[in-house]
C-alpha cells in the first residue's frame, strides 16, 4: 500500500495514531512539495487527461504535452521505521 500526500509527515503521524491500522508499519508515504500541487492546478480542467509516471524518488505528471515532475520523498507513519 503507498500513499502520495503533500501533508506534513508529522500530522500524518499524529493522525495514524489516533486509529487502528492493519499493517500499518508497511503502509509507504511518499511525500510531495506542495508547489507541484500548485503548479498542476494551474493546467488542470474537468476533462484533463494525464498520465503519471512514478520512478523511484519522482513523480511525472505529462498533460497538453508539458511534463512537470516532483521529488518524492519516502516516509512512514510509523516514527522509527526505516526511511523516516
């Protein structure tokens, strides 16, 4: 299971803890700048079509034939797992 957010890793957390998650140590986070956000909404429609490419620390989005990209980075709602 892996999860694409631009939230705060912290909140994230924070949130987590509040549940119970099955398998929660194995859930991925892969963590975006919220500029890219923003620079997709700029370009994005109703019936926009993209496509996503993801390899390994980025992510592409191509749309209209312009490709933005963002780093990801990987993280887990689990403090002391590995890659936090």
């Amino acid at each position: 299971m892996a999860l694409f957010t631009h939230v705060e890793i912290a909140l994230l957390r924070r949130e987590a803890a509040t549940k119970a998650i099955h398998k929660v140590e194995d859930i991925e986070v892969w963590r975006f700048n919220p500029a890219f956000l923003d620079a997709l909404e700029a370009k994005v429609g109703r019936a926009t079509k993209l496509e996503l490419t993801r390899t390994d620390g980025q992510l592409y989005v191509t749309l209209d034939g312009e490709t933005i990209e963002a780093a990801l980075a990987r993280e887990s709602l689990v403090e002391d797992a590995v890659g936090s």
